[in-house]
C-alpha cells in the first residue's frame, strides 16, 4: 500500500504514514478532519487515501470517506484504532493559558474582529485569537517580551504585532507587512490606544531589511512559507536582524504543507548553517481559521469527497530557536526564483 | 555582570542569563525554584547568583536568596517582571491528560508506590507517576503504541516498560536495566497480572546490543545521560534499533544538567549524523520527584543559600525523533573514556 500510495506522492510513502491515515480515517471520515488527526501534509494522505480507494478498501460517499466492507474487515485484522482524544481541552493542547483577562487581551479580543480579511494573494489564513494571544503569552514566559525590541516578519493578519503592542510591555515593535489594509487597521488601533511603541509598515520581505535593522532586535517573529529555498531566506533574514546571543526567533511549521523529509532540512539548516538552538517544537499549537478561499486551493481539489472543512483542521507547530555565540543570519535579497516558488511547491498546497 | 559570571560558569554566559536568572530571583527566593523558573543549566545560575552577591546585589539569608537594597534598586532600573504563572493546571503544561481512570492506569497507580528507591550509582531520579502516565499518552496519541515492539533502554525507575505494558496495547516491550531490583519488582507485577508482552531483564547499556535486536523496534525510549558522547551513544544505540522509516525515539533532555551549547550538539548530531528528524520538543514535560540522596551531588554544594529543595525543581522537555529513510545508527560498545564521563563533566551536577 506505502509503494502504492508513493506514486502519487512527491517523496517515498512508508507504511507508517499509511497506517496513521487508516488510523485518521477510523477516527474520522472526514477528510480534513483526518489530515489533523494524522497530522501529516495534505499530498501525502491524498496519495494514501488514492491508493486506498483504488484497491477497494475505501469509497467516498457524500462528501465522506467510508470504508468499504473489504476495508473494514483489513482495518479489524491489524487492530487499528481511532486515535485517542487526549488534548488538553484546557489549554487546546498548547501546555499555557494566555492571560484572557488582562486589559490587553481584552482589547486585543475587542479589536481583532475588525480585521481585513484574508487574502489568498498573500498566503493569507489566520490564527485564532487564541492562538495569538497564546504566542504572546509563551513569549512572557520565556523572557521574549518585557523591554525588548521584537520584530514582526510579516503574516500580521494573525495580528501578532498588535497583540505585542496592547501589553505595552516591549520597549519597541516593528510589524512589516505587504499588505496595507492590515498596515492601515493598526495603525487605527494604535492612535486610539495611543500606543507608542508600536511601528507597522508596508514592507515586501523579499526585499533586504535596511542596515540599521540588522542586529537591531531581541525577538522576530514570522509565519514563514515551506518551502526550502524561502523558509531558508525568511529565517536567515530573521536571523540576521538578532543583537546578540539568547536573541531569539518564533515561528509556525506545518506537517499539513510539509513533509518531515523537508523538515529535516529546515532543522539542519537552523541548527548547523545558521548556529540557532531549538528549544521548542509545540506541536499543535497553531490553530488556523478556515480562509475564505479554501475552494481555489490545491488542497480543495485533493479530497476524493469533494467536502469542504467543517471545522478547524489546519494546525501548525510553534517553534522557538534562540541564537548562540557564533550565530550567523543573512540579508540578501530573496531571487526572482525563490520568489516564484514562495508559496508552493509539490508538498504545498494549501495557499 | 555576564562577563563576571562567565568566571565561574564552564562556558560563556551571555546577557540573557543573567536577565533570566534575576527575572527568576524576582518570583522565588529559593535557589532551586528560581532555577525551575529560569530553565538553566544549575552551574551557569549559580556563577549568576555567585557574580550577582560578589557584587553585593544578592545575599543568603536563613537558606534564601534576597535583593539587598542595591539589587533592589538595580532591578526596578532595569524593568524586571517576575515570571508569570501560564502554565496550566490542567496538565501541568504537557498539553495532554492522560487517562486517568482505565484501568491500567489505575494499576499502575496502584503498583508504582512500592517501586525500589531511587539509586545515586545509577543516575537514578524518578519522573512523577503523573509524567509516565502522560509519555504513554502521548505515545498513544502519536501512533507508537498499538501494535508496536517498543525498547525501554535504561531509566526503569520511572517505570515506563511496565505502564507500558499494562496498556496490553503493545506487541512487544523490552525493558532494560541496570538494577536488579527493579527488573525483579517488574517481574512479580508481570507474574500477578498475567502479561506476556512485557520482558524486563537486567543489562549494562555500556554493552552493545544482540544482533537481533539492531533494527528490531518501532520505539525506543530512554533518558539518556547528558555529556555528549554518552548521549551520542545512547541515541545512536536506541536508532540502531530502530526497524524502519517512520520508527521514533522519545527521550528527556534537561536544560538543568546541559546547556543549550550542548543542546544545539546533540540536535546536530540527530538530524545530521544520523538522519532523523525532530518532531517535539516539550519543555517541562518531564518532573521529577526529589531523590533522596540530593545532599551528596555537586548541585546541592553549589546552592550558596544551603537550603534543599522543598518541592519539584528539575524538570526536564521531552523529545520525540522520528527515522526517516537513510537513517543510521551505530552499535558500538561504548568506550571506557566514556563510561568514565557518562554521568558527569562540567555542566552535569545532579548525579
């Protein structure tokens, strides 16, 4: 079935991969519900819910993924299991209960259903305000918010920038986004709040950061698109915008657009070219809003059933470098080619 | 003051440090609280506190670390906070709960009271029963328990081969350790509750495995010791074993015993050398109760205040790797220069 289902796929399909989404399609039958359960990128289960159906264990049937008597009978002789339902309802899994209370979260929740919204154009899906709240909480925590200068790498319709600066904790936020409908809210937001520490601006990330901005801040912060050559740009540029050591760096992966193959890389490329530490990988910890423009995605037209989400299925990990002696970023501008693969590839799909 | 501090710590302490370990000093007066708080290697907080009261900014005081009005004055200058309370209470932080009421849950309850205690020559310092609880949990909830032959290489005291298998969820779980007691406690459980999947049996993980254990697991589990080639060893002998892509290993790594210096050496190792990828990292994930021979480490001597510790302090993040094609191991007996150092070099102070 794994060799099968890998000629549908971009790389190698091994039998675990097969046996989590057997496992997702026991829990659920729902194709994007199962994706999160299996938490695997969208390509993958597609190929595995492809080769499935063409061997006759699997049919979809209005909008839903059933197994066939053939497949229930396989699914019962190697024992399968729905996956258990352990999260945390607490804290949606995240291990932190963000602050709901405090005055700033309070007028972040105020505000945030003013947003623009998103735009397909710019790879636009945003977080919960959970979610966001949560970054910011996580940031309090580990000594990444209180008197530093932090920098918001574009993917501010999570509002992350905003949320940053209602605390009014960090001595200074500068938000950089392509898009001035956001751009324009905030600063809306930050005249009526008279909020002085906060700066968006319209900026292009593929262009190089001006000199002062280089080693000129504590934290960055970016949802960076998956692909190796970009996410290696996006990263290195928010690498070499850190002061000093135990400067550090957030950012969401997914497991629904990428692959763990590609993660490997991502990770080498962190640990052993840039010379940053992993301290954190919360899995989960991302929840995405389904985007208006689901249907005009390639993900959309990768489900046999046709179904579009019915809740929230697209999660990303949170992750957490810091810089260590020796850490070294770059500012180069992003080339044409990079450019034209940003936000897709054959694992991306959902953009 | 990071320049002073680095004195007295095995490698550079950089600003962040002192920050972390003052913002920590600020919500416990207890040395191994505020250690708790700053997530920092042991010796790297004592040159702090050391650096910190040689410039007569801390004093001990009835076992406690106070500001003296200098410091005092120093940290409202500077802005410090406290560390706020976010984690939550529902899961201690982990993300999960684990399922308190089956019943192998309420066995292992019933049975892990009556462990042995623990051993300073082994290294040992047991998790709480909540932490193995939780490791199982997660392992369910990420696909490597139903079905799966599963390895415990080492750490028995936490008990995880037997909460293993009394899930009865498992093909197959090898438990090794060192000490006889604990494999003999396991086998009288065995006998009483009628397992057969479960096989504890006494072994030096020095040795290097039977050939017929190289690639013959899904799983490994172990909480390696924290010098690097002992580390190496160990992960490198749990990936040995290891059947296929899409196998995984779940291990502790504390950041109380090691540095991120060496963190970012034991990633490198990991995703470069032997071709696996990170898929979790949980911090404080793993607590640990407080052994009974703590007076007699080089922890306890470093804690300038004198006091013990007076509830759980070191903790530890859990880590999950998983094999993806090309991975490789290694089964080499581990060498007498490393023995010597397994359990302790300059930043390991707790054994």
């Amino acid at each position: 079935m794994a060799r099968k289902a890998s000629l549908y796929a971009p790389s190698e399909v091994y039998p675990r991969m097969v046996e989590q989404m057997m496992r997702a399609l026991c829990s659920s039958s729902d194709f994007w519900e199962a994706i999160d359960r299996a938490n695997m990128p969208v390509v993958f289960a597609a190929a595995v819910v492809r080769a499935l159906m063409e061997a006759d264990l699997l049919k979809a049937h209005h909008g839903q993924l059933q197994w066939t008597p053939k497949g229930r009978e396989l699914v019962e002789a190697l024992g399968l299991r729905p996956f258990p339902h352990y999260q945390c309802l607490n804290c949606e899994g995240r291990g932190l209960v963000p602050p709901y209370h405090k005055p700033w979260a309070e007028a972040f929740m105020k505000y945030e259903s003013h947003r623009p919204a998103p735009r397909q154009e710019y790879d636009q899906g945003s977080v919960t305000p959970a979610t966001t709240l949560a970054r910011v909480a996580l940031m309090e925590q580990r000594g990444d918010l209180d008197g530093k200068d932090i920098l918001v790498m574009g993917a501010e319709d999570d509002l992350m920038g905003l949320a940053i600066g209602l605390t009014r904790r960090a001595r200074k936020v500068v938000v950089l986004d392509i898009d001035e409908r956001i751009i324009a809210f905030e600063k809306e937001i930050i005249q009526k709040e008279g909020l002085t520490n906060i700066h968006p601006q319209v900026f292009d990330l593929r262009n190089p950061f001006p000199a002062e901005w280089e080693g000129g801040f504590d934290i960055f912060l970016t949802d960076p698109p998956e692909t190796l050559p970009a996410f290696k740009a996006f990263i290195a540029r928010g690498v070499a915008a850190l002061k000093r050591p135990g400067a550090a760096g957030y950012f969401g992966l997914t497991l629904r657009d990428s692959s763990l193959y590609r993660w490997r890389k991502f990770q080498q490329e962190m640990v052993s070219t840039m010379g940053m530490v992993i301290t954190d990988i919360i899995q989960d910890f991302n929840h995405y809003m389904n985007w208006g423009y689901h249907e005009a995605t390639r993900a959309s037209a990768l489900n046999p059933a046709g179904a579009p989400p019915r809740q929230i299925w697209y999660k990303s990990a949170w992750y957490r470098i810091e810089a260590l002696p020796g850490f070294q970023g770059s500012n180069e501008p992003i080339q044409p080619e990079v450019f034209e693969s940003l936000y897709s590839d054959d694992e991306g799909v959902t953009t």
